[in-house]
C-alpha cells in the first residue's frame, strides 16, 4: 500500500510516459525534503536553474545552498503548505537567479510531519533594482542563524508558540525537558496538549489528583502571562521555573530553568541548619540544666566557707583549718566563675541573652571597669591607668555587656602581668562612625596561633595567656561574641615577651 508521501511524489500521468521526460518540459524543478528539511530527492533541472549539481543538493538545507528567502523569513519552518514565493537562488558569476517556490507539507499518521514536496521556478536573473535587496535578506539570514544557534546553546528551555497557540519553534534544552511527553514538531501541537500529555503521565506534581483544576488554571496563566515566574515541581522531584511572555503578534515564549540541583542543595542545606540548630539548643538546655544543679550546692559551699572562716560560732583551732576552708571557698568561687561562663557563652549563642542598646558615655564605662578591677590589680600588684576624654561621644551599646567586655578584658591582662607590671584602659574616637577601647598591658604577649586559638572556645587551657587565669579561658570568646553582638568588632595585637594590646570597636550613638 503506498503512503501519501508517494501519491503526491509521484505525478499522475500515462505509464507510458517516462517520468524524467515530464519532469524535463516543467518550468522548474521539483523536490522533496524530510523532516529536518533536508533534500531527498530532486529533479535534473535544478542544474539549469542553480548550477548545482544534485549531489550537492541532496542531504542539504536550502540555506545551506545560499537561497535566500525574502524578507528573510524561511516559510519552512510553519509546516504549512506556501505558494509562489518569492526567492534568491545561489550566486552566480555575481548574480542571483530570482525564483518562486511553492511546497506543501505532507504527514503520516503515525509519524505526524514527516517532509515537504514542492517545486522552483526560475522568473529570470535579478539585479540590484528589482525584487528585493539581496544584501539585507542575507544580513537577516546571518541574525537568524546566529539566533538560532545562541538559543541551541541555551541550558534554559525555550519555546515559542504563535498566536493559535501551537508550537513552531523549540530548542533542544526544552525537548529535553518534556521528553516523556507525547508531542511533535510538526505544526500541529499545542502547548495544551504539551501540558495534557505530562499531566497524563503524572509527571506534575500539582496535578496528581486535581487534573482537570490545575489544567485549568496552567492555561489560564499561560494566555495571560504575568512578570512573575512560577515554580513547577514534577513527581521525579524535578523543579522547573516557568516564565512566559506575550508578544507583539500575539505568539507566547516561554523559558524554562531548571533549578532542581539548586533546589536539591537548599533542602540539604536547610536540613543541615535544622539539624545543627536542634544540636546546639539541646546542648545549651543541657548545659543551662547542669549549670543550674550545679551553682546551688556551689553557693552553699561558699556561703558555708565565708561563714567559718568568720569564726561566728567559735574559732577554728588550727590555722591549718583555715587554710583548707580557704582553698575550699577559692575553688568553689572558680568553679562558679567557670559555670558563668558558661552560661553566658550559651546564651548568647542561643539568642536567649536580653540586650537594652542605650547611648552612654565612654568615661562612665572606663571608670566602672576600673572600679570593678581595682582590688585584683592591688592584690596582684599592678599599676593600672584609665582614660577617657569628657568630649568623647556616646556610644551605642547594652552596658552589661560592655561592662563584662572591659572586665573580661582587663582581668586577663591582669593575671597575665607580672608583679610591678602595667595594665592601662582608654578610650578615643577613631573615625565619624566608631569608637574604641584599648586594653593594654606589659605582660608576657602572645605569638599570633595563640591568639587566633583563644578566639574559640577549643583554646587549649595551658595557653600562656590563660595559665595564671582562674577560669576556663572563655573570657575572649564571650566578649567576641558580645561586642560582635552590639555591632562592633574585636581585634588583638599582641607582641611574646612585650604584651598585649586588645580593641572593642563600638558603634557612636
């Protein structure tokens, strides 16, 4: 059984009539292209009309054999039967011939579009004042080519539908992307039923259970396209980002951009922070659980400490008793300095820390700081000096806060400085935006893997400048944490055998 390819291919005339003799007395030459536009076949004449040969021809596109359609719109492309148009054919000796070219597109049933037959003209040879400008319809090939291959290159999908609605132009990222869907390039598909065929497959997410509604409204929002993109999740677990867009014509494009390993790697993400959010809540409620068993039987070993060695019922006796209550209180002491510490750190890690930001005054901060350290650096027999300028401006900050910083701070230099050494605090203006807080001292400094380790809360306890601190070495990390937390910074530069010199740089109110 012959196809409808055949009957049309094959003229209708006498059996005894050779074929090419009819061919021969045509005005023209007649031929056939497959689905990708490509030659099949073609009759002798087209060497008349070209100077092609037709084995040059075959396996060719008509651009690739330099025709040149006018106005540089390939009719090809519709799918749609064309008649009379006009045409250049191939240059030669500097002229083109000028053509009409008429073809008609035919289709299998089970195929869809499977090829064009059609047939060249010659109206004779042009020249520059007739027809059409031969140099501009080239020009407009060349866009066309060079278009055509930048949108190939694409890792979006595009496709663009014209005003009815059906599918004349697609690249090879959009196949791709609905290659499970039954549809063709054949003329004839429409973006419904690009749509329908997926959802029937129940490739779309959305759609599992409420075809028709989404249906529905996906066409909705495809005849009246907005400047919002959507999101379109498939049942593979696919993400696609859908936007669409009208043109002068009334055709539609639409591009689609794949975002399914950007989706992938936000879920992992996500799930990461989740995962590590959960950790550090249940360790700071477990810390907070321990830190509370913990401070009351501490407060009173100390509380009971305080009270014997005040001998209010009667002396102890021994000095050696004194001596061992004393160690008794000064170890507790330690161990709830270390338990605040700790409290402090996870508080302010965890977000539940209260902070009341008001503008105070650089000079009440020093001096509080000074008070507050004063009988340490007696006891220890360190000169201290504080400095702060009365025209300073305010600063912007949660004084609690600051108050600990400066404490922190200066406490460290303090149990790092030897006996007759040098601690001095002051503050000065360093730009319209901030101020700072130096601290600093004239003890045995730090080499900088020292400083970059106490920085964190894994600093190793016997770092020079914690060893003589009773404490856990967290005051760095805390008032870090603290002054970061009130929109400043920290810095240190600290010199072995010289000291160290510690900044808070605060925001001005």
């Amino acid at each position: 059984m012959r196809s409808r390819a055949q009957t049309l291919w094959e003229p209708t005339v006498p059996t005894d009539i050779p074929a090419a003799d009819i061919l021969d007395v045509l005005p023209g030459f007649v031929w056939r292209l497959d689905r990708e536009f490509r030659f099949t076949s073609v009759s002798d004449k087209v060497f008349e009309i070209t100077g092609l040969e037709v084995g040059h021809v075959i396996g060719a596109r008509f651009e690739d054999l330099d025709f040149v359609w006018e106005g540089g719109c390939d009719p090809l492309t519709r799918r749609e039967a064309f008649h009379d148009r006009e045409a250049l054919g191939p240059a030669r000796h500097g002229r083109r011939a000028r053509l009409k070219i008429t073809g008609r597109p035919f289709f299998e049933a089970s195929e869809g579009f499977v090829g064009y037959v059609g047939s060249v003209v010659d109206l004779g040879t042009s020249n520059p004042a007739v027809v059409f400008d031969q140099e501009a319809a080239a020009t407009t090939r060349g866009h066309l080519d060079v278009f055509r291959n930048a949108v190939e290159c694409l890792t979006d999908g595009l496709a663009l539908f014209d005003p009815d609605d059906r599918l004349i132009f697609c690249n090879s990222s959009f196949r791709r992307m609905n290659e499970n869907a039954r549809w063709n390039l054949d003329g004839q598909t429409t973006f419904e039923m690009i749509v329908r065929s997926n959802m029937e497959l129940g490739l779309l997410e959305d759609a599992v259970g409420r075809e028709e509604v989404f249906l529905a409204d996906r066409m909705a929002r495809h005849r009246a396209p907005s400047d919002e993109p959507r999101l379109m999740r498939w049942t593979d677990g696919n993400v696609i980002m859908v936007r669409e867009r009208r043109l002068a014509d009334g055709g539609i494009v639409v591009v689609n951009t794949d975002l399914t390993e950007l989706s992938r790697r936000e879920k992992a993400l996500a799930d990461a922070l989740s995962a590590a959010e959960r950790t550090s809540h249940a360790k700071s409620a477990f810390l907070a659980r321990m830190s509370h068993e913990l401070r009351t039987p501490l407060n009173a070993i100390i509380g009971f400490s305080d009270l014997v060695l005040s001998e209010a019922f009667g002396p102890l006796g021994s000095d050696r008793y004194r001596t061992y209550v004393g160690d008794v209180k000064s170890s507790g002491e330690h161990l709830l300095s270390l338990i605040n510490d700790l409290l402090d750190l996870t508080g302010i890690e965890s977000g539940r820390r209260e902070f009341v930001f008001d503008a105070h005054k650089p000079r009440d901060l020093v001096s509080a700081a000074l008070r507050a350290v004063r009988p340490l650096g007696q006891r220890a027999g360190i000169r201290l000096r504080g400095s702060a300028p009365a025209g300073l401006p305010n600063v912007t900050v949660d004084a609690r806060s600051m108050h600990q910083c400066l404490l922190n701070l200066v406490s460290n230099s303090i149990k790092a400085t030897d006996r007759g050494g040098r601690v001095a605090i002051r503050a000065h203006q360093n730009s319209a935006e901030t101020l700072t807080f130096t601290v600093s001292d004239t003890g045995k400094g730090m080499s900088r893997e020292t400083v970059s380790s106490l920085m964190t809360m894994s600093a190793p306890r016997n770092q020079d400048y914690v060893t003589e601190a009773e404490g856990a070495g967290l005051g760095l990390p805390i008032t870090k944490s603290l002054v970061e937390v009130m929109g400043g910074r920290l810095e240190i530069d600290s010199w072995v055998g010289e000291g160290t010199e510690v900044r808070l740089i605060v925001p001005i109110a």
